[in-house]
C-alpha cells in the first residue's frame, strides 16, 4: 500500500511537472507569435567611450555619423580633447590660466545636438551671435541632471581653467527625471553602456550610487517568457521610484547652482520639451 501511494504521488508530483512545463512553452509559442519583444535597443554611437565615474564620455576625434531616424543624409562630430563638442569656430584667445568669461552648456542629446553637424547645434548657433566669448560644448547623448551634475564637477575640476564669470546654461528635459533614477524606459534604451550612475533618496538627501549595470535575468534575448517577467520586475521598481523623481532632479538642481555660485559663475536651467531623447 505505501509504495503504491509513493507511486501515485510521483507520478501526480511528474504529472504536475509536465503540465507545468507543457503550459510554459504555450506561453513562451503565444509571445513569438505575438512577436513580443519588450526590449528596444538604440545603435551605439562610435563617439562616445566607457568612463568609470559617468558611464560613457565623449571620445576625442572627429566623426561622420548616418542615423536614417534623425536625417538622410550623413553629419559630422568633431569631438575635442577636453571633451567638449566643437562648436565650429575659433575660440576667444584667452590664456587657459586667465579668466575671459564665456558660456558653458550643459545637457543631453537635444544640447549637445545629436543628428547635427557641428555648426549646427545650439551653443555653435550662440558661439556665432557672441563671436568673443569663449563657449563649451559640454552635452553629452543620454544624459540625464544627474549625469551632469558629475560633469559639471570634472570640468570645473579641469586643471588650469578657471570658470569664474562664465554663465552655464543646463538644458532640461523633463524625462531626464526618469534618467536620474534608471526607469526602464530609459535603462532599455540603451545599448552597450557599460555601466550607468544613479541617485536616491535617503532620509531627504541625496544618495549618490556608484555606475553599474543593470538588468535582472540574463537571457532576455532568446526566452520571451524571461523578458516578460523582466518587465515585470522593472514595472514594480519604477513604481517605487517614480514617486521620487521630481524632488531629486529639484535637489540636483539647486546643488548644481550651489556648486557653481561657490565658483562665481551663473546657472540657468533652459527648459525644453520632447517626449524622447
């Protein structure tokens, strides 16, 4: 009698098994054919270069890039070896150890003018209309408030140069909240990264994460049903954080401001809008 209830519970517990399993692959057959693909990936771009403290960083050199979504025809990076973007003309002469005054620009894609050729973004457009300043390109693609927090802090860091007088002009988007805080819209979209930084909130203040990578099951490129609960995952963490998002790009903010007040130079937020970036 006990080892044929041992058998009848081993082949119900094997029974279970097969089910189980006969009912994830329907799943896993029913999101191919829906063809269920949650994980959206952008291109890399060639000018940018793995950093341990920011991610990714501009890499020096110049570039010819095609990206069909933004524009026909071909546009030129030309990366300089501070770091900055060119802005396509001749800089003010000014000793690097003087104070000249200028402008800096601070940013994502939109300010750094991804899909346009140097003479056409943004601060190479103010470079022409204020011809004596000295303007830096400072952007970089897919940065968010916190990201240029830390980028403001190296180039202000930058030996020799001294920024006193220099008006910074941070171009805001409203999604750069999602980037402080690594939604997954934001996390997905990008291909490649080796590592990304982050910040939270911690009894009101900030609380700075060192760059890592992100990302909770491996395999997401051949099981649909992993991805699935991937963003399920991801769906329950961005609801916990989003609550957060504002009130730390507003503490960002204002410690940029700080930051640069303790070096005599102004800042002003230039708010711009796009859905994505």
């Amino acid at each position: 009698m006990r080892s044929g209830t041992r058998g009848n519970r081993f082949r119900g517990a094997a029974g279970s098994v097969l089910l189980l399993f006969l009912s994830l692959c329907f799943c896993e057959l029913c999101l191919r054919q829906l063809n269920y693909n949650a994980q959206s990936m952008r291109h890399p771009t060639p000018a940018l270069e793995a950093d341990p403290q920011l991610g990714w960083v501009p890499k020096p050199g110049h570039y010819l890039l095609y990206n069909p979504e933004l524009r026909p025809e071909k546009f030129s990076w030309t990366i300089l070896p501070d770091r900055s973007r060119s802005v396509n003309a001749p800089q003010a002469a000014c000793p690097a150890a003087e104070n000249c005054g200028g402008a800096v620009f601070l940013g994502g894609s939109f300010m750094q003018g991804f899909g346009l050729s140097d003479d056409e973004s943004f601060p190479a457009l103010y470079k022409q209309d204020f011809p004596e300043q000295d303007v830096r390109n400072f952007a970089v693609r897919a940065y968010g408030t916190y990201h240029n927090l830390l980028r403001l802090r190296q180039v202000l860091d930058t030996p020799g140069r001294d920024y006193s007088g220099y008006t910074f002009f941070y171009g805001f988007a409203a999604f750069h909240e999602d980037r402080n805080i690594l939604l997954s819209r934001y996390v997905r979209g990008l291909a490649g990264a080796p590592a990304i930084p982050s910040v939270r909130l911690n009894d009101g203040k900030l609380l700075e994460v060192a760059p890592r990578q992100y990302g909770f099951i491996p395999g997401l490129h051949r099981i649909r049903l992993l991805r699935l609960l991937d963003d399920v995952l991801w769906l329950v963490r961005d609801r916990m954080l989003k609550p957060e998002a504002r009130v730390i790009s507003e503490k960002l903010l204002l410690e940029m401001k700080q930051l640069l007040h303790s070096r005599n130079a102004q800042f002003i937020v230039i708010l711009l809008d796009g859905s994505a970036e």
